[in-house]
C-alpha cells in the first residue's frame, strides 16, 4: 500500500505549467511585463529620487534571485505571486514607502547578532 501512495507522489504534475519551457516562458512573459510596468510604478510612486535604469536594476535582481529553483511548482508559484504584486502595484495597494522598503531595505533594523545585545535589546 506504501509504495502505491509512494508512486503516486512521484508522478505529481505542475497545476500551470506542463514543462520547464513552458514555467521558463512565464517567467520571462512576467518579467518583460514588469519592465514594462517599470516607467508607470516610478511615475505613480513618486520614486524620482531612484534612476529609472536602477529601478529597473532592482527589480532584475529580484527575479535573478530565484535563478536557482527547479521545481516547476515553486517556479509556477512564484510567477503567481509576482503577477499579484504586479497587479497591487499597478492598482496602488502599496504606498511608496511599502516599495522602497521592499527594495532598498530602508527603515529595517538590522536585528542584534551576538548574546548581549540581544539580551540588552530586549530589556527596552
């Protein structure tokens, strides 16, 4: 009966995508449709402070973060999730400083490495 269900396990099959070409085509059809987007986020985020060319670059390293995922699942999830960022965006869920935390990691702490200033962080 194990192996049954083992078996059957094995032979699991993405919901969106049938292959690696294909999950490999969503990825690039959601990133050219990001880059696209690009100009319309810096205008409407009011992010001029940020180089069009450098936002652009940020959110390239968004995706070139992920270039080592194999699972087709995984890769099908995540070209879902950035669809829904991509639509959040584009209708303006976010505000701008959601955004530029999100890139840049402004107004996040870095968290305490060693024992004493965890202890002393905690005693606030």
């Amino acid at each position: 009966m194990s192996s049954k269900a083992l078996t059957a396990t094995k032979i699991v099959k993405p919901v969106v995508s049938g292959n690696a070409e294909d999950a490999r085509r969503a990825v690039l059809a959601t990133y050219k449709q990001l880059q696209r987007m690009t100009p319309k986020l810096w205008w409407d985020y009011e992010l001029h402070d940020i180089p069009l060319p450098l936002l652009r670059e940020m959110f390239k390293n968004e995706y070139v973060k992920h270039k080592h995922l194999q699972d087709i699942r995984v890769i099908d999830r995540k070209v879902e999730e950035a669809k829904q960022h991509m639509n959040s965006m584009n209708y303006n869920f976010y505000t701008s400083p959601m955004i530029r935390n999100y890139l840049l990691g402004e107004n996040i702490e870095a968290k305490p490495k060693d024992f004493l200033s965890r202890f002393l962080e905690s005693k606030d």
